[in-house]
C-alpha cells in the first residue's frame, strides 16, 4: 500500500490538529504526517484530551489498518461492498474511489472525463436552467453560497459576466476547458450533463472503465431518453434516489410528476460478452438511471456497478 497515499488520511479535516488541540493530538498528528503506517500504541490515543479526537484517530487507524493489510485499494474497496460489510465512514470510501478514479485519468487528457471522474467522489449541487442540467460541486457551491450571500448554484453561474466577481462559477466547455488543468484541484467547473452534450458522453466512458478496471468485463454504456422496452429486464440506479425511481416505474407502480423530474438521465448498458450474465438475462440490454434528491443534490454510488449486475455465479 503506498504511504503516499495512506499519508492523505492525515490530511483529512476529521484528523487536522486545531486550535484547542492538545501536545500530545499534535504530537502524533506529526509523527503520523511523517511516517504515515507507523505503528499506534492504544495508550497514544488514550493520552489525547478530547473525546471526538480520541474517536477519529481510532476510526482513521483501523481503517488504515484494513487498508494497509488488503491487496490493493480496489480489493478492499470491491470487497467491502461485495460482502455488504462497510464499516467505513463515507469520507474514507470517497477517499479510496478518489485514489481509483485518479489512477484510471492516468493516460488521459481530457478535461471533461475528468471532470466527470469527480462525480465517482464528490456529491453535486444540481440546477436546471433552460433544459440543460448542470452541476456543481456541493462542497464548492455551499462555500461560495455562503462568502457571497447566495444559496444555489444558479445564482454562482457566469451569467453575460453578470455574476458577483467574487463567485464566479465556469460551465466547462470547448472553449475553457484547457483552463480545467490548473484548477482541477479548486472543483470550481460546473458540468453540463444534458443529453447529446460531452458531459453525460464522459460519464458514460467513466463508468464503462470503472467497470472494467474492477471486474475485467468490458461494456458499453449509452445515454437514452427513455427506457421504451417491452422486455425490460434489469437496472441499476447510479444513485439511492435512482434505484428507487427505476424499482417503482419496473413495477408499474405510480410515480408522482416531481419525482420524474429529478431524474437526470437514462443510459443503456450492453456486455460486450453476453456470456458472462446470468442465463435468465443474457443478452438483454441493463438500464441505468441517476437522479437529484428533493433538496438538487446528487450523490453518484458507483459501488453500485460493481455489486448490481447480473453477473454469472462463476465470474
């Protein structure tokens, strides 16, 4: 496991030394940041003075702990969910698709798949504004929201250079997205994931390669408008608010018009080898859907991919 990457949890806000901390926090704090897979003797958490410290280090240690002694990242993130024991907190789960999405931008350029690849760890803030679907990131909109006394993310949009200059959020485009690269680590770019446009073609790629980097099985993943199949066999919903809608609409149950209308685009997903689904289902096209909540945020699942479809019992 790459102490490089185990040094990121010491990083974490959870774990950050602040004001009130005591000698020993800080003490360890540091020697941790310097030597990141050191052993931690119970007595060195015992000694810190505050309780939610004492806590977080014990949650941090034995998830780095699990990590360290699991093959590789994937295999700890893959089997976590595939056994349903997830005992880690989300932050630490977003930490591993963080390192796995960043591994697979390795030989690619292109901003709009890397913009995209956040959605695989970061939750969204999502508006509509003249049919396009755009999407911010939350913790991004909700800092600006609050240093410019605005709430939403259509109220941080360039509008004809309109916008407060203080809060000023970009939709990525073909023309400013060389500019992604030296900002990629702000989540300041709004993405644009309305039907036909790159954003929702790059999430699909994202997901055919998360799929395959996981699980070894190439698919393809097409954006639809609609799921118009008499055969409709299975789906997976991207997000918790998605496999609700996609399970109730499967089986005909009433769905209320505000509920459509979080939903935020549709795509069909066909194996490449029809002979590693299930025999019940082989051949037939998977329908995957993600929407927003009530409140327009969307928090992307991708584990869900890699848990969900039907798979032989010998893959």
């Amino acid at each position: 496991m790459s102490a490089s990457f185990v040094g990121q949890l010491w990083q974490l806000p959870e774990v950050l030394p602040v004001d009130e901390s005591c000698d020993a926090e800080r003490t360890l704090h540091a020697s941790l940041t310097e030597n990141p897979t050191m052993k931690v003797e119970k007595s060195d958490i015992d000694v810190l003075a505050d309780a939610d410290a004492r806590e977080n280090y014990r949650v941090a240690l034995g998830f780095r702990d699990r990590l360290i002694a699991a093959e590789s990242i994937e295999a700890y993130y893959l089997t976590m969910f595939r056994t349903g024991q997830v005992k880690e907190p989300p932050v630490f789960i977003d930490l591993l698709a963080q390192a796995v999405a960043s591994s697979l931008l390795t030989n690619h350029d292109d901003p709009f798949t890397a913009r995209t690849s956040e959605l695989l760890f970061r939750e969204q803030r999502v508006t509509i504004q003249k049919g396009a679907i755009l999407l911010g990131d939350s913790e991004t909109v909700d800092r600006l929201g609050r240093t410019a006394g605005m709430g939403s993310l259509g109220a941080l949009l360039t509008k004809s250079g309109t916008a407060p200059k203080q809060a000023v959020l970009d939709v990525l485009s073909t023309d400013n997205a060389e500019r992604y690269w030296e900002r990629s680590s702000a989540f300041d770019f709004v993405l644009d994931l309305t039907f036909g446009r790159a954003g929702i073609e790059a999430l699909s790629r994202v997901l055919e390669n998360w799929i395959a980097h996981f699980l070894e099985i190439q698919v393809t993943i097409e954006p639809v408008q609609e799921i118009n199949d008499s055969q409709w066999v299975w789906h997976v919903g991207l997000d918790a608010e998605a496999t609700a809608l996609l399970n109730d609409l499967y089986n005909n149950q009433p769905v209320e018009d505000d509920r459509m209308e979080r939903l935020l685009s549709l795509y069909r997903l066909d194996f490449k080898s029809p002979a590693i689904m299930r025999s019940d289902v082989a051949g037939r096209p998977i329908y995957l859907g993600l929407c927003m909540t009530e409140t327009g945020r969307l928090r992307l699942k991708p584990q869900n991919l890699l848990v969900n479809l039907p798979l032989a019992a010998d893959i």
